[in-house]
C-alpha cells in the first residue's frame, strides 16, 4: 500500500482502538457488542437527513477511504508523469492485497470498474458457438441476463432460464434444478453467489464441481458476496469470478475485481482491444484507456479498513442486523419473507412482501413519510420490499424502519 497520510493514519487507529472492546470475543458474540458498532459507524460520514437501508446499490465509504481519494487526486492532478509513471505503478500492491484477500494468486486478479464490468468480460470473452446453450436463473441480476440474450442475438447460442425455489428446502434443490436443465449443449452456467434481490446465498461450490465435470464454465457473479461473506476461492472452487468493491469493500464508486484462473486468461477475450502479446497477463482485462489512479489506490485503504474490522466479524454483525429487523416483522399479518429464513442462507440482504401491496408504494411511503431509503424488487417471480443495513447501522434505525412498517399496516396501508 502507498504510505498512508497523517490523517488517513489517525482514523485507521481509531478504528483498530475500537477493537479493543470486542477483543477476545467471538465473531458471533461482538456482533452483538453495540459499544463497538457506535464506533466503527462513527468511521463514516452519513447523511443524517436519511436513513439508508439500500447499502445494496451502493455504499458510502468511510471517511479514512474518502481523504485517501482526495490525497490522490490531488497528486494525479499534478502532472501527467505523476499521474503514470508514479501513481499508476502502485496499483500492483493493491493487486496483490486484493489477491490475499481472495486467496489466489496477485497474476489472477484484474481491476476493474465494477461488477459489471467484470462479468461481461466474462460472458462475452468466453468463445460460443451458435447451437451452445447457456444457463442462467431467472433472479440473476437483470445486466447480466441482457449480456447473454446479446450474444444469444449476435451469435446464436439458446439461453435457458431456470426458476429457483424462494424458500428451498436444502442448497441441494437449486444444484438439482440447475443440473435438470443441463444437455450435451451447455457451455457455460451463470451463478449468483448472493442474489441481488432476496439476499440468497447460493450453493456455489456444489454448482461448480457438478459443471466442471462436465466440461461446463461457470461464471460466478460475486457483486454482493466479496467483502459481505467471509470466503476464500477454494472454498467456492471457482475459475470465474466478477465483484464490486463499492459495495461492501467500501471502495470509492467505480472499483471491481475480476479473477480469471491462470490457465483460463488466455482462452478468454478482453472487453476492450489487447495486443495478442498479452493473451497470458490478467493486465489485458484493465485496457480501458485513461482512467483514474485514485480510485485504485484507494481501494488499499478500504482493504486496511475491511481488515480492522475483520471479515468475519463484519459478516456475523450483517447477518445480526438482518435477523433483527426480520425478527420485528415476523408474525406481523400480511407479511411474508421472500429470503431464506435459515441463517446460513442470507446475510445483509433481506425482502419482505406486504400482501396485496406494490412495494414502490411502500418504499414510496418510507421516503416521503420516514425518510427510509429502501429498494422496491418487482420481478417475474415475486415482489417485495428490498432491506440492506450496513455496518454503520444502528439498532435504533432498525427500530425507526420497523415501527414505520407497523404504522403503515396500522393505519390501513394497502394497494
């Protein structure tokens, strides 16, 4: 990482002081440990007018993230030489530091802008033919779905879209419904780690073992897993894997990670145009042209601040804050969960639906009367009213949402 700031080193030590109240604590006990939270929510600069449960488009980053960006804008700004021959050449230690986080090697990993991004590269650097069939599920995020019905388009390939259960029994009854789509003509399975609209997280690993065997790519989008979970590639056992860092890695707004096994990087085509000399190198991923070294650089910020709090530990207190506002709506008439309800299976996102009530009313209703920012979900399959906390949550906000919901059914809310 570049030598941190004066100021950027003071609110890192604020945060890694804090730390001190949770130690010895398991993961799961301090996310109960409000004393600790108060403080790390302190680490980021809110905008009080609102309350912000939809960390799931993204999040702000906390303050020690922001003047690092502005550190290095500032210094970019100076000179182009600065900006190229200085700044640029430290992106690889912010390579590597996302590399160790992910567990695999720093010549695996590409940074890129954003989630999006990164699985297009995938969807369209991957060679199909006319005739091959792709594989999707119908709750996969919508950019990705127009990607391949694109290449369905241009070059041919069918795309087959499964329905997966909202509430499945056993992780083992999404990997049947993918396997039962499956022919001799399938060449590449999309996967959700996280899905963006229920929160569930789904059987990956499983997912990938089955598809390997079969000669099968597997492109695993990871916008809301990478920084939220506390996982490492082997535990997912894939080749192919697409993340924001905007989201819940806190970067600022524009960074992603990209990971292509090695053996596959030169068998998949950039996005953008690349010298045949590079079909080996992750590099070829990042030819975009101009672009700012700031938000890069920044990401090695958001990565000591991830570390301070720790990955597991952030996880259990997203799962805690999810659990909580579900727990104050359980039983409530006319409520039903469209996530999982095991624990194992959801983490910071949740949705709720309010029988025979369009959630754009609702989240309507929280805005405009409560100022809560939440995300209606209208979908072919369900719809229902997105919640996405964040570490900077309080429980007294969980509260305000919650009661808000109560006097909406209260008073008569309805379509």
């Amino acid at each position: 990482m570049a030598l941190l700031s004066p100021s950027v080193s003071s609110l890192l030590n604020e945060v890694r002081t804090a730390g001190e109240i949770v130690e010895g604590l398991s993961p799961t006990a301090a996310a109960a440990k409000e004393p600790y939270w108060d403080r790390i929510a302190d680490a980021f600069s809110l905008d009080k007018r609102n309350l912000n449960l939809n960390s799931g488009w993204t999040s702000p980053s906390p303050r020690l993230v922001t003047e690092a960006y502005r550190r290095y804008r500032r210094l970019e700004d100076a000179t182009a030489y600065t900006m190229w021959q200085t700044l640029a050449p430290q992106a690889e230690t912010i390579r590597a530091g996302l590399a160790e986080l992910f567990g695999c090697d720093a010549g695996e990993i590409a940074i890129t802008r954003n989630a999006s991004e990164s699985l297009q590269i995938l969807l369209f650097g991957i060679d199909l033919r006319p005739g091959d069939e792709l594989i999707a599920t119908t709750q996969d995020y919508p950019r990705m779905l127009t990607a391949l019905r694109q290449r369905e388009l241009r070059e041919g390939p069918k795309l087959k879209l499964v329905k997966i259960p909202l509430g499945p029994r056993s992780p083992s009854e999404i990997v049947e419904a993918i396997e039962s789509a499956i022919t001799p003509k399938t060449r590449l399975i999309l996967i959700s780690h996280e899905i963006y609209c229920t929160g569930q997280i789904m059987p990956v690993r499983e997912i990938c073992r089955m598809a390997r065997g079969r000669g099968i790519e597997v492109v695993v989008d990871g916008a809301h897993s990478f920084a939220q979970l506390d996982f490492k590639r082997d535990d997912l056992e894939c080749d192919l894997f697409g993340s924001s860092l905007h989201k819940w890695m806190y970067a600022p707004k524009g960074a992603g990670l990209l990971y292509v096994k090695k053996e596959k990087i030169p068998s998949v085509w950039a996005l953008m145009a690349s010298e045949d000399k590079n079909r080996h190198d992750i590099r070829k991923f990042e030819e975009i042209g101009t672009h700012s070294s700031a938000t890069r650089l920044s990401i090695g910020e958001a990565l000591l601040f991830h570390e301070a709090v720790g990955a597991k530990r952030k996880e259990e207190r997203l799962r805690f804050l999810t659990t909580y506002w579900m727990d104050r709506l359980r039983g409530v008439d006319r409520i039903t969960f469209n996530t999982p309800q095991d624990p194992k299976l959801y983490c910071a996102i949740g949705n709720f639906s309010i029988e025979g009530v369009d959630p754009v009313k609702v989240t309507d209703y929280l805005m405009s009367r409560h100022r809560i920012i939440a995300a209606p979900i209208v979908h072919g399959d369900f719809s229902g009213v997105r919640i996405t906390p964040n570490i900077f949550t309080r429980l007294s906000d969980l509260d305000r949402f919650a009661d808000a919901i109560h006097s909406y059914l209260r008073n008569g809310g309805g379509p």
